[in-house]
C-alpha cells in the first residue's frame, strides 16, 4: 500500500468514527454483501467486520490456518478477499486498526519510539502493524523470549530502513521509559506444537501497574485483545491503557 493509499485510508475512518458518533447513517457500502469464512476462532475479527457491514451496507473475510490461503482464494475468486488472519503470517486489517489507533490517541505517527512485547513469532497484527509502520519515521523496539523472537527476515527488513531499536529478551524500565507505544501480544497456546514450551514462555512478559511507573505521562499501551496474562486487570484504569479503545474504533 502507498502512503498516500494509506493516508487517504486513515482520512476516511476518521470520517466515519465522526459521522458514527453524531448517528448518522452511512450508506458507503449499500447493497453490498460480505461473506466471512473462518477456518480459525475470531471474536474482535468477526464481530468487527459484522458491526461494520450492517452500519455501512462482494467481498469474502478469509482467516485461515494456512499462510498461502489468502493467495490461493484469491487467485480464483470473483469478488475482493479481505485477509481476516492467515496463519501466523499476517492480520492486515488489524494493522491498520492499529495504524488508526495510534494516530488517534496520540495525533501523528512521527518520531515515535514502538515497542513490540510477547509474541512475536507468531504474533501476526505485529508482522502486519510493522509493515504499514515502514511509511513513518519511528524507532522499533522488540522484546520477546528468545523462542518467539520476531521471524529473522522481518528483523531485517526494520534494520534495513534504519528502524531497528533494542532487541531484547526483557522489558527493561529504560526501554518502557523511552516508549511512545508499548504493544503486547498474547502467547498463543494453539500456535504451540510443544506444550511445555508454553508453559515456560507464555508469563515471561507481563504489563502490570509496577512497569507502567516507569512509562511517560503521554505514551499509550496497546492490546491486539483477547489477552491471557500478559496484561494484568489492575492497567485496565490507567487512562494510557488505550486496547478498550483500540477496540472500539474496529466497530
């Protein structure tokens, strides 16, 4: 996507939040119908694309198991095949939710410090939220247990556009200070071929009231969501906990 695609994108959802809450109707999309297929369990993906289509009423929301799904539905579909997650490979529309969540809650995407913590392996709003970040001038921090270290050719694609900040293992008070954004991730136990693995790595990580002391006044935490632990309960009233609102612009 170009950057000027991808500005006129985040333009129009600004339109639409506002027409949203002054209750006007939109008829952007009348008469079109969406088919979903979901080879793998969703809630925020589904529900998001429903609420979406019945605000604004042929495209197919795909999520499957399989990276190489969307390519193929693609290569023999007659109406556009929105990508709802494949594999753990990409979740472009969760990207660009993101995109628009950091641009709302902070007002530019500029010379911003990003911190990417948990999953990050297997964690594809992660993959896809980088790749729409390489149109900005921001820092990319990555922090994760070795096991689920971001894909190495990821890593080098962020290093080779001068992105690249700390890759570390912990989340160490220096790099939550420094942070703008802080987005965590959730260990996947389905992703896991070897149980016990999750069992080591799946808590390594956690945002808890104690790591958000050492974070600015003015940054946000982010949240993909549904989340285990990773998260605890007691962030959830801190106003820099932006993943209740992060949700909220998906509808």
């Amino acid at each position: 996507m170009a950057p000027s695609q991808l500005s006129q994108l985040l333009a129009v959802a600004r339109e639409m939040r506002i027409a949203i809450e002054q209750k006007q109707v939109l008829k952007t999309l009348d008469g079109i119908v969406l088919g979903e297929i979901f080879y793998e369990p969703s809630t925020r993906t589904s529900t998001s694309f429903d609420v979406a289509m019945k605000q604004y009423v042929h495209a197919i929301v795909l999520r499957h198991p399989d990276e190489n799904a969307i390519d193929a539905a693609a290569a023999v579909s007659t109406v556009p095949i929105i990508n709802g997650g494949n594999g753990a490979k990409e979740h472009p529309t969760q990207g660009l939710l993101d995109l628009f969540t950091i641009m709302e809650e902070l007002g530019a995407i500029e010379n911003l410090i990003i911190t990417f913590v948990g999953d990050l392996r297997y964690g594809r709003t992660v993959h896809s939220l980088c790749e729409l970040l390489q149109h900005y001038r921001v820092k990319i921090n990555l922090c994760s247990p070795a096991s689920l270290e971001m894909p190495s050719g990821l890593i080098q694609q962020i290093r080779n556009r001068g992105q690249l900040g700390v890759v570390s293992a912990e989340l160490s008070p220096k790099i939550v200070g420094e942070s703008d954004v802080i987005y965590c991730t959730r260990v996947q136990k389905e992703r896991f071929s070897d149980l016990g693995l999750y069992e080591k790595v799946k808590s390594s990580l956690i945002v808890d009231p104690k790591v958000m002391k050492d974070a600015k006044k003015k940054m946000i935490l982010m949240h993909p969501l549904p989340r285990n632990n990773e998260v605890t309960p007691e962030v959830d009233k801190d106003p820099r906990a932006a993943y209740f609102r992060q949700v909220s612009l998906a509808l």
